[in-house]
C-alpha cells in the first residue's frame, strides 16, 4: 500500500510534552462499528466485560541514549548513540548519529563528560556499521557492569518529538515508565501503560477484568520514519520478547470462554500475533519478531486495543488502521484533534475494538 494513504495533519500543539496527572485522568477515545464515544482511562473498567483480559507489556526503559566521542589519533568528534537492542552481555545495536564520522573497528568513547568516575568504563569499539546509521558497538564492560554504567552516564531516550522540544529530566525517569514495569530492557515505553495507576488496576480486578503480563522490549526503531513509498518495501527492527506458558493458556482459557483478549500497547498486541497460531491459540514463546502489521492483515488472538495516538505516515497508525480499518481511523483522528486530544507518547489513549468484537 502507498504510505501516503497514512498522512493526515496534525496540529504542532497537539503534541503533549508532559503527561497528565493523575495518569488515569487521560481522555480516552472509544472507536468502534457504532461510532466513537469520548471517555476518560479512569473508566477504562466501564468499557469491559467480566471475564474479559488486559495484557500488558511488563518491559522497562533504560537510559539507552549515550554522548560519545570518536577517537581517531588526536582527531576527535562528538557522536550520540540509541542503543535498540542487546545482542549480548556485551554487546548493543544501536543507532549512530552522526553515523559517517565513525568507521567499522574505531573506538567511542561515552560517559566521560556525564560522569569522571565512569572514564574508561563505557568505552565501545564499533564491530559492524549498517544503513540508516545502525550500528553494533562492543562495550569494554558487560552483564550488570555494563548495565550500571549505562544507569550513572545514559540519558532517557525520550522519542524526538518530545526531546527535540526539551531535555529529559528527574520527572521523565518516572513518568517515561508504567507503574508495572519489571523487566529492563526497553529503549522506549509502552506508553498505552502509562496511564495506569494502582488504583486503576485495582478497579478493574474488582470489575472482574483479568490482567496478564508479557515481554517485549521496545526498540529505538519503532521511531524511525518510514522513508518508503510502498509499504511492502519497508524494513521493520526486530524486538526481542517473550511469552510464559501459563499467561498463554490463562489467555487461551479466556478465549474459550468468550472473553476478550485487550492488548495494552501496540507492542502487546505485535507480540500476541507473533505468538499466535492459525486457529488463534497461543502457547509459550520466546524470540525475536519483526512483525508489520498493515490493513489486510488477519488478526488470530487480540480482539481489543488500548493505545495512544500515533504519528502521521507511521507503522503504529498503519497498524491500527489494519485493527480498524483505515477510513475509521482517519475519521477517529479527525474527531481527536478537532476534540483536543493530545497525541503521541505522553498524550491521550483510544480503546479500539474489531468490528466482529465490540
């Protein structure tokens, strides 16, 4: 498909810069057969049946981006880098910028300006260079030394929309993370999870709302543009994640009984499909996926979606058009920002239903 059908303007101050508070006080937009229906999160629990599931991505960010400079003899240059994905104890891919100042096997030195007692500590040579200013860099350090170094010297990796306006700061370490965030891993948030909180949760127990927990650790490229013209021609990062064998039959048993299967994020549901069989059951699974979900896609597991507002022309609004179809999300965005609702990362949530599960 033409990526062009996936762009609508936005207006500049439709971006949040800051979440609300309290988290749970976000609008929260219902799109489904019938219509839209403007709600808040905090009614989330209004929206479900019994015995329907949240799923819900359990990653947590890192400080993934890094200040460096390359040392070629006495020439030196500043580079910064997003590390997107672990490839070992050791070892990160990253994304370079910018990119041509560094060559396959030069050293990079991070952290020497953060931090004096970190000098020598985060020092990386670059192992392997790749399009679109990827890169694989092998650190001096590995396992939880690295993962210490990276937490005193790494900055949030606060998407660009948000860090080209301003720098991350104390705030964003906690409102950049879901209140049931537990593995490290992740270079960006699953951010349809940040508008929980403990009394959220709690409600939708007490509704009877089952909520079950996955892994997938998001990666830098979930912000990269789509330099495509035809969606069949771009190529998707891969994310490492994992399913339990007793959250796959937990969710298999609620199918069974006519519940609803909820993803939390886009990154819950990409993880679900992933795992998903053809008759739509699910068993334990562990690995990498670069699923791209576009209309036309069949969807095998997930019924419903809790997410954000996306980007123009991105893959997320290219996924919940496919969840959706594309006419509905226009219409939808078109609503939201007439409405006011604020958008991406730190903004509104929508609640997306499948035609055939509303």
């Amino acid at each position: 498909m033409k990526v062009d059908l996936f762009d609508f303007d936005l207006p500049e101050d439709r971006i949040a810069l800051r979440p609300v508070e309290p988290r749970d006080s976000a609008r929260m937009l219902v799109i489904g057969p019938s219509g839209f229906d403007d709600r808040r999160v905090s009614e989330l629990p209004d929206c479900l049946r019994p015995g329907d599931a949240l799923v819900f991505n359990d990653t947590k960010v890192i400080p993934a981006r890094l200040h460096g400079t390359r040392m070629r003899g006495e020439n030196l240059a500043h580079v910064e880098a997003t590390l997107h994905m672990r490839v070992a104890p050791d070892t990160w891919r990253a994304f370079l910028k910018p990119a041509k100042r560094v060559a396959e096997g030069e050293r990079i030195a991070f952290g020497h300006t953060s931090n004096l007692c970190l000098m020598g500590s985060l020092d990386a040579t670059v192992d392997e260079k790749a399009d679109g200013g990827e890169v694989v860099l092998r650190f001096d350090l590995g396992g939880a030394a690295l993962d210490e170094a990276l937490h005193a010297a790494g900055h949030l990796p606060l998407p660009p929309y948000i860090a080209s306006k301003r720098p991350d700061d104390d705030r964003d370490r906690t409102d950049y993370q879901t209140v049931y965030a537990r593995e490290e891993g992740a270079v960006a948030a699953p951010t349809a999870g940040l508008h929980f909180t403990p009394g959220l949760m709690s409600r939708l127990a007490e509704a009877g709302v089952e909520r079950h927990f996955l892994t997938l650790h998001v990666g830098a490229g979930t912000f990269l543009p789509v330099k495509a013209d035809d969606t069949a021609d771009h190529r998707m990062h891969a994310e490492i994640g994992h399913i339990e064998s007793a959250t796959a039959e937990a969710l298999n048993a609620v199918k069974a009984r006519g519940g609803r299967v909820v993803a939390v994020g886009t990154t819950s549901l990409r993880l679900l499909e992933s795992a998903a069989r053809e008759d739509g059951t699910l068993s334990e699974w562990r690995g990498a996926t670069d699923i791209f979900i576009t209309p036309g896609y069949r969807f095998r597991h997930v019924d419903g979606l809790l997410t954000n507002f996306h980007l123009p022309r991105s893959t997320l609004f290219m996924l919940v058009s496919a969840f959706c179809g594309l006419e509905r999300m226009k219409a939808a965005y078109e609503h939201a920002i007439g409405a006011g609702y604020r958008f991406y990362s730190y903004g509104d949530a929508s609640l997306l239903w499948r035609e055939d599960r509303a």
